[in-house]
C-alpha cells in the first residue's frame, strides 16, 4: 500500500506548545487560579467588513449567505474565500475549533505534561512531572474546571527523593491509575499507583523490580489501560544484566495483584527491546507496543496476547516505531509514532491495522519530528499530538471517514517561532467530543521547561 505523504504546512494541526500569548487572564504563567484567557490563534467567528466599510452581517430579512465569498454573514461563523476543509474554516463557514484556555505550570526546574482525562462532570485531570529543588523529581497530577481554574493538586516523592517519573494514566472504577518510575536504593523500579480522586490518596502502590541488578536493572512503567473485564495492562521497560532490556506486559487485578507477566527479548539480537503503550480491544486482547535495537538501527515491535497471556502474534515494523496506540470505532488498532526516512531523519506517522495486523492505511508527515500521542473521539475522528524538529508542538485531526487517514481537516501553528523547544505528549477528547485537551511542555526563557496544557472546543467534521 502507497504512504500518503502530508504537507506540514497545510494537513498537520499544529499546536500551540508555547503560546505566550494565551496565559492565563492576570498575565501569570504559573499554575495559578487565574481567570482563563482565549488565544488569538483559535479560529473563532469574526466579522470581515463589506465593501463599502460596513458590517457583512445582515438581518433576517436580508439575502442569504453566501458561504466561500469571503464575508461573514448571517450563520456563518467563518468565510475565508473558500469552500475547502483542512484549514481554519470548514466548507460549511464554521470554525472547527477555539482556543477555550491555555495554563502552563513552572516548578522551578523542567516540568512537563504527559498525559490528560476528563471525568464525568468535565474536569481535565492533567498528570506529569516536576522538578523539585534539592530532591530530583516528583510524579504531579492537576486538576482543571471545565473553565480552566486550577482545583486540587497531588504529587508523590519516592522514599529516597530522587528523580520519579509519571509516564501515563487511566481510569478504573472512578479512580486513576497512575504509572510511571521511582528511584530506590538500588535502582529504578516501575512504579503503579491507584488513586482516589477524591481524597487524592492513594488506594494502593506496586512497584516492579525486574531481572536485572544495579544501574542496569532500571525499570520503567511507561503505559497502561484497563481491558473489558475491569483488569489492568501495565507495559514496562526491564533491564537486565546481560541483554540491555526487554520489554514487559503484566495483567494486574483492581487491586494490584499481578494476574501474568510476558516478557519480549528480540530473538535474533537481545539488545535494548523498549515498551512504549500498550492497548486492550474489546476481548480483552492486549497490544504491547515498542521498538528493538537490531544490526544496524532500530525497528517497530508490535506483539499481541490474548486475555491469558498467551502470545497471538508479534510483529516488527522496518521503518515505522510506535509511541501510542489505541483503538478506532470498528476496533482496528490505530499506531502513531515516527518513520525512518534515512539520513532526512524520522517523520511524524500514523497508521491503522485490522486484528490481524492488515495494514489498512497511514500517512507520514514531510517534517521531521514524531507522534506521542493518539485518541479517537465519540464520532470516529482521530487526533494525535507529538513534536517536531523545527521546535513547536505537533499534532493531526483526521476525518473519521479517511480510511487511507489522509483527510486533515483543520490546523493551528504557534510555538516554532522563538528558537525554543516546544512539545506535545498527550491529546484526549471529551466524553461527547465537544472539547480536546492537549498537554506537553514549553521551553522557557530560561530554558527550562513548563508543563503546558490547552482545552479547544471541538467541532465535528461537516
């Protein structure tokens, strides 16, 4: 199947990851409870003058709009002289989306945002990491209304204050599972956390120490997902002391209790074998995703179990490496993630695949950077959030009805225009689809980086 190749410049949505612009109403950048502001890059409904210097907009009496020549007029949210999607204006003159508000968070040192979910009544829970003085790093989660006030915040420091990591969430039962790494004395475990959102305490903690001893025998928590029956997937990364690392899959019970665990060591050459997500269908098969190191680069690993443990398939992927996962409304599996264009470096890539693991489309970016993050809304449309190279924060909407996944239907660039690095690591949707939340990092001034996080409103494709 032919790779449909995007222009960056017209079919990514490209977002804000550094949008000065969009603070919070009192000017502040920190993780304040200010008044939210709306961004000036949103595309939100204006109204062009008439020729003649007035107002485009007539009464109800007047003639009917006209969409496509360029006025905005009576119904139209947006006229920008065409009738074309892939833009800020949909065919139909609505605007696809609004900047609703933008929130950065500074702890002193770099932070970052690597992972959002709404609850039922609208709140964005934002999970990530921060730097505290004098003691590495700790796992943070934030708590965000519907309008963007700040509510309650939760962090964990490890017993040996050192640099802890979040890595992802999800939800189970009303509580969050949090995963991610924490530093002991001798070495780095994986690390599950299950927390009450509404006490913000923990209902109970696992850490993973897997094969391998000291320095070599770090371990990370990178993914994690809840399957059909209530269980949860957790995917890590293990050292070990004489192959690198491997990657790992454990199935654990609501209350933490491990049900199995695989274990993935590349057969040919047992170097680094490195998990990133993992993802559960509705059997209850789970997608274990990664990258191996093999003669001469890197490659795509894909493997997946059914609810037992047993091993279905495990394929690799020469060119393409996944870095998230999830699922489209038919139950194919959706991978983004990086291909390899050679010496032109790694491109921003996402595809879909059957069960079997047909490919049935992908498209791949003509910019180099990477996707981090993918999800699917209520009405079938995908977005992903990622990077690119030049330095702004990156991510995609596409049409639900793009089976090649080549329809991008609007887009929003900011952040690349400072010389500083800017990143997304996170998008989700709400429950109905009318807003997405978008988190990932911005390089300050000072060169560090704040923890950033941006709620547009929504539209669905005409």
């Amino acid at each position: 199947m032919p790779r449909v190749r995007l222009p960056v410049s017209f079919a990514l949505l490209l977002l804000g990851c550094g949008d000065e612009g969009s603070a919070p109403a009192d000017g502040s950048t920190g993780s304040t409870t200010a008044e939210p502001a709306s961004s000036s890059t949103g595309a939100s409904a204006t109204e062009a003058p008439a020729a003649d210097g007035s107002s485009s907009a007539s009464d109800s009496t007047g003639p009917a709009s006209v969409c496509g020549n360029g006025l905005v007029e009576v119904e139209e949210e947006c006229d920008d002289r065409n009738v074309v999607d892939g833009d800020a204006c949909y065919s139909n003159c609505t605007v696809p989306f609004e900047v609703l508000w933008t929130a950065t968070y500074d702890g002193g040192g770099d932070d970052d945002a690597v992972a959002a979910r709404f609850d039922a009544e609208g709140n964005l829970y934002v999970l990530g990491t921060t730097d505290v003085v004098g003691q590495g790093s700790d796992l943070w989660l934030h708590r965000y209304g519907p309008d963007g006030r700040e509510g309650a915040t939760w962090t964990y420091d490890g017993a040996q204050h050192g640099d802890d990591r979040a890595n992802a969430m999800t939800w189970v039962d009303g509580d969050l599972v949090i995963v991610g790494s924490e530093l002991t004395a001798i070495g780095r475990d994986s690390l599950v956390i299950r927390l009450s959102v509404d006490s913000l305490a923990a209902v109970w903690i696992q850490r993973f120490d897997g094969p391998g001893t000291g320095t070599s025998g770090d371990d990370y928590a990178v993914g994690v997902t809840v399957d059909p029956a209530g269980d949860l997937l957790v995917a890590s990364t293990e050292g070990t002391d004489t192959e690198g690392a491997d990657m790992a899959l454990r199935k654990l019970d609501p209350d933490g209790n491990v049900l199995w665990i695989d274990h993935y060591d590349d057969p040919l050459f047992h170097q680094l074998d490195l998990a990133t997500a993992v993802v559960a269908d509705l059997e209850g098969n789970a997608y274990l995703l990664g990258q191996s190191q093999v003669s001469g680069g890197v490659v795509g690993v894909v493997r997946k179990l059914d609810p037992d443990g047993g091993v279905s398939w495990t394929y690799t992927l020469s060119l393409d490496r996944p870095w998230a996962g999830t699922l489209d409304a038919a139950g194919n599996l959706l991978l983004a993630g990086e291909h390899s264009e050679g010496i032109s470096g790694n491109f921003p890539w996402v595809a879909r695949y059957d069960p079997d693991f047909m490919q049935l489309g992908e498209a791949v970016a003509e910019g180099p950077g990477r996707h981090g993050g993918v999800a699917v809304d209520p009405t079938g449309d995908v977005y992903t959030a990622g990077s690119l190279v030049a330095g702004s924060g990156l991510a995609q909407g596409i049409d639900r009805r793009a089976s090649d996944l080549s329809m991008l239907w609007w887009s929003d660039t900011n952040g690349a225009d400072d010389g500083l690095l800017d990143g997304c690591l996170g998008v989700t949707p709400s429950d109905e689809g009318s807003r997405l939340a978008v988190v990932g990092y911005v390089q300050s001034n000072a060169r560090n980086e704040d923890a950033w996080i941006r709620m547009y409103r929504n539209a669905p494709t005409p």
